[in-house]
C-alpha cells in the first residue's frame, strides 16, 4: 500500500529559560493509504507535538516529515486537524461553521455549498443547519466539526484527544460515529489519545511513545475477532481486546 504519511528521524527540542527540552527524538513512522492510527504515550512525551509536526504547523528540529512523498515544510492543505475542542464559532449557524474552513480558503463556490449540505444530510445534521451550536448536543457538535474538516477534502485526518471533552457515554456513541465516517470517507486518520480502550477499538495499529523525551516504544498491530462488523463498540468485545490493553498498558509503564 501506498505510504501517505512517512517519518524519518524526527525529533524536536524547544528552548526554554532553563536550557533545551528534548520532546521528541528519533520517531520513525510510516503510514499507509486508508490506514488508522493510534498514538498513545505517558503524559508530556511530544503526542500532539508530533501532530503538529505532521500537519505542518511546526517543523521538527531534526529529520523529516513527507506527505505523500512531498516534505512537509510548512501547513498542508492534505492534512485536516481535528482538536479536542470543537472550535465551533457560537455566532455562527451549524452550516456557516461547516463552510469555514472553505470560507478562510476563499474556495466557497455553489459546489461546495451542496458538498457542505450534502455532508449534513448524510449523517444526520441536515434540519440543524440553521441552528447555532449551543443547540446541539456533544456528538452533534463533533459530528458538525468534522465535516467542517472533511468539507477541505484532506487526504489525512489528524485528532488530537477529539473525544476527551465528551462524557463516557457520549464518548463511546460518538467514536462510533467518527470511526464509520472515517472509514466511510476512505480517509487515513492518526488519533492521538490517552485512552488505550479507545486507541485498541479504532486503530489498525496502535503505536506506544517512551517518557520524554518521546521515541517509538513499540507498534501493535491489532487485530480482533468481532462477531459483528468491526465497530469501536463491538471491538471492546472481543476476546483478545484485553490482551491488547494489558500489553499497551504494561509498555506505558505507568507509576500510579
């Protein structure tokens, strides 16, 4: 399969009053056409950095980034980022948010118009576009953030704790609904989290960062035996989920 995002040797140091702070060194990574993600490491070991570092907005301080074979040398209209607030502007009507990110562009046209709506009508956020985001539900409000990213047609999807400001309940509905878009969309999506559970039940892999400063710990690939099509629910059913965890979680070597 093709190599969408290919990193080699990055690492990144930040000066601070009290000398260089190493985040990240030595991370090596490629990943393929279609493929989802997940990072997870101890807290402080350069996660969203490294996101940062792959859509452009910063440029690591050694090594190299490509997407698609191009080196990333500065933010890239071929990677979307989706954080882990929903960022939708309360002014602004659900459809007029979704059409931001073609707006700052200058590319609203009449086809993106019915892209925008067509997007609100395939997954459900149609009869709101005229509502303000303080009407809308958690989900909904994620929901209409990535169509607001997907809606720049990004070849690679970035999300960096996308669900961490949801409650537990919303949290497991909406990574449903994300992950079905995803896949639906054929889109590569790197997910950055702190929740094994969740980075088990979305990813093909799942790839393990050392404390700072961060470097490729260990990549498991996952694979699960679900009864019914693969969802992130029904992977948490899975008789070798916990496995998984119990792997993940022994390479994070917490100190509780």
């Amino acid at each position: 399969m093709e190599a969408v995002v290919k990193l080699h040797n990055v690492g990144m140091t930040y000066q601070s009053p009290n000398g260089e702070i190493k985040a990240l060194e030595d991370i090596n990574l490629t990943v393929s056409d279609g493929e989802f993600i997940s990072i997870v490491g101890p807290s402080g070991c350069g996660k969203s950095t490294l996101l940062s570092i792959i859509s452009g907005l910063l440029l690591p301080t050694s090594g190299q980034v490509f997407l698609y074979g191009e080196q990333v040398k500065g933010p890239s209209k071929k990677a979307g980022y989706m954080l882990q607030r929903d960022h939708l502007f309360e002014w602004r009507t659900v459809l007029e948010n979704v059409l931001l990110g073609v707006e700052i562009q200058k590319a609203i046209t009449p086809e993106t118009r019915e892209k925008a709506e067509d997007y609100l009508k395939t997954y459900g956020l149609y009869e709101f576009r005229k509502k303000y985001p303080n009407q809308l539900s958690g989900g909904m409000r994620q929901r209409a953030a990535l169509i607001r990213t997907l809606i720049t047609d990004p070849h690679v999807l970035l999300l960096d704790e996308a669900f961490s400001a949801l409650d537990y309940q919303t949290r497991l509905a909406v990574t449903d609904d994300i992950y079905q878009i995803i896949r639906k969309e054929k889109k590569t999506a790197i997910l950055v989290t702190h929740d094994i559970s969740e980075a088990i039940s979305m990813a093909d892999r799942v790839v393990v960062l050392s404390h700072r400063p961060g470097t490729v710990k260990k990549i498991c690939e996952i694979t699960l035996t679900c009864r019914e099509k693969r969802t992130p629910l029904h992977c948490r059913e899975a008789p070798e989920f916990r496995y998984f965890f119990q792997e993940i979680w022994k390479e994070l070597d917490v100190h509780v």
